[in-house]
C-alpha cells in the first residue's frame, strides 16, 4: 500500500474563508432585545474546497488546488492560507470578492449565534478554468480528483466534461440542481436530503456513476454500487459541536483512503469515524494524521 506522502490529490471547487468571532454573552442590548457579544477572538479557517484541501494536507498528502477568488482582502487570505500549507496553487482571479461565512460563537457554551453570509454568486469563465487545468496535467497526474461543489460557480457543464475526458477517477461532493454534470464520474457523496432531491429529479442521470455514498448523518451511510450495497452504521458521538464541514471531511478522506488503494467498503468506513470526530469540534476542524492512522487501522480489516 502507498503512503499517505506519496499520494497527489487535486481539488477543484468552490474556495470560502470560514471566520469566527468568539466572545463572551453576558447580557442584553439596551437599545434593542437582542444579546450583546464581548469579542475575546476572532479567526479564519479555510472553507468549501479549501476545508477539503486542509483535511488531506493534514495528513501529510501532496495536494493542489483549483479554484477562483478576487482582489479583495479575504480573497488574499484565502491565497496565503494555501501557500502556508504548502498547496499547489493553481487558482485563477474571476470572481468579484471571495465567499465569506462569518459565525458568531458565545464562547462558553460553544454555540453558534448567528452567521453573516458576504458572496456575489456569478459563473466564473470555463475557459481560464480549463487552461488551468491544462497546465496542471502537463506537469502533475493526481492519484484522484475532488469536485467540491457549493454552488458557487466554478463548477459548470463544460469543467466537468474537460474533467471526466481526463483518465483519472473523480470523486464529487454534489448539488442535487448539477446532477446531470456528474454522470460518468467514479463517486458521488450526497448527503441525504440532496440524494433524495437528485431522485426526484427528472433531469438526473447517474446510470455511469460506480459508486454513490450518502451520507446519513446520525443513521451513517449506505453506500451503493451497480450490483450490491452496504449500510455503515453511525459511529456513537457524545457531542455535536459543528456540523458543517462534516461533508467536506467526507469526500477528503474517500479521496485519500482509495488514493492509498482501499476499496471504497473500507475508506466508507474509515471516512464515516472521521466526519463522527469532526462534529465534536467547535468549527471546522480536521482529522490529525495520527488519529486517522489509527482509524485505518482498526477499520481496514
């Protein structure tokens, strides 16, 4: 089996930057009803494909990255936050500010108040997309490719067909309105309100996929191919702090466990004990390396 440093992963999708401001709640406004907030903290993680980035990073992958930002501030924390973690950076300015989800937290009791949304959605151009992608595949053949799809715009028709022409397994964390873009990829990892959508759904055709894993939260994950299927039970979680990210958590570690050459029976349930520890966290967290060893190792067998 390969090691995790051996393994290349390239993530394309929608990037964010997740901020946090923490601080303490202690009484009510007198100009309005409404709970006054002593900032103790304030940060940023990244976000979208970027959160799935970090996830692999951390375990000590090789990892790149193809998405859009803008000029603005947070678009140049999203870059610096890339290049502190060592990423291939393949990103390309289209987009007029980058997505920011800005959470404030009561720092007691780790609770999430009330998030403030700051993005202008807007198709970015396939073909600077397209010839970033083709600089990447002169120089570098990825053991996998992750689409995280948010929405957002990068994502579209034309990238997906460039990407599936490609002679590299995908894997895609969807959006039940892209379905017809995914057909002919090797995953899709729905959750299940999005796969229920994408039955219901007219216009969506999945007949080529190889495998779909939904993910069930509190009841785990059904994992499903052409011919069979396989129900993994939810892991038991005492606490559940956060539980965006969980998604992004999920499709990083099936990139990462089929990358080392576990069937997708067994990176399903190493992934499933993996998204259980990154919902005890506070925010968007990520699985340490040698927690994750230890995972593998116990649910490999």
């Amino acid at each position: 089996m390969k090691k995790l440093e051996d393994i290349r992963i390239l993530v394309i999708g929608d990037i964010m930057l997740d901020k946090y401001v923490v601080g303490d709640v202690e009484r009510i406004s007198p100009e309005a009803p409404v709970q006054i907030v002593q900032v103790i903290d304030e940060y940023s993680n990244l976000g979208g494909c970027g959160n799935v980035v970090k996830n692999i990073r951390d375990l000590g992958v090789q990892v790149d990255c193809v998405a859009s930002i803008g000029f603005d501030w947070d678009s140049e924390t999203i870059s610096q936050k890339l290049n502190n973690l060592d990423i291939g950076d393949y990103l390309i300015y289209e987009s007029e500010i980058a997505t920011v989800k800005e959470r404030i937290v009561a720092n007691s009791r780790k609770i999430q108040m009330l998030r403030i949304d700051r993005e202008i959605v807007k198709k970015v151009h396939s073909k600077p997309i397209i010839e970033k992608l083709e600089k990447y595949f002169e120089n570098n053949s990825p053991d996998i490719i992750i689409v995280s799809d948010y929405l957002k715009g990068m994502i579209n028709v034309e990238v997906m067909s460039y990407l599936k022409e490609q002679d590299f397994k995908i894997i895609v964390d969807p959006k039940p309105s892209h379905a017809p873009y995914y057909n002919g990829v090797f995953m899709i990892t729905p959750n299940e309100k999005e796969w229920q959508e994408m039955k219901l759904s007219s216009r969506c055709n999945l007949s080529k996929v190889n495998y779909i894993l939904e993910t069930k939260g509190k009841h785990g994950m059904y994992l499903e191919d052409y011919n069979q299927s396989w129900t993994i039970p939810a892991e038991e979680v005492h606490q559940i702090y956060n539980l965006s990210g969980a998604g992004d958590t999920v499709v990083a570690m099936m990139g990462v466990c089929l990358s080392l050459g576990l069937s997708p029976v067994q990176s399903a349930k190493i992934a499933n004990v993996c998204a259980a520890y990154v919902v005890t966290k506070p925010d968007t967290a990520t699985v340490p390396k040698k927690l994750f060893l230890k995972i593998m190792e116990e649910k490999r067998g």
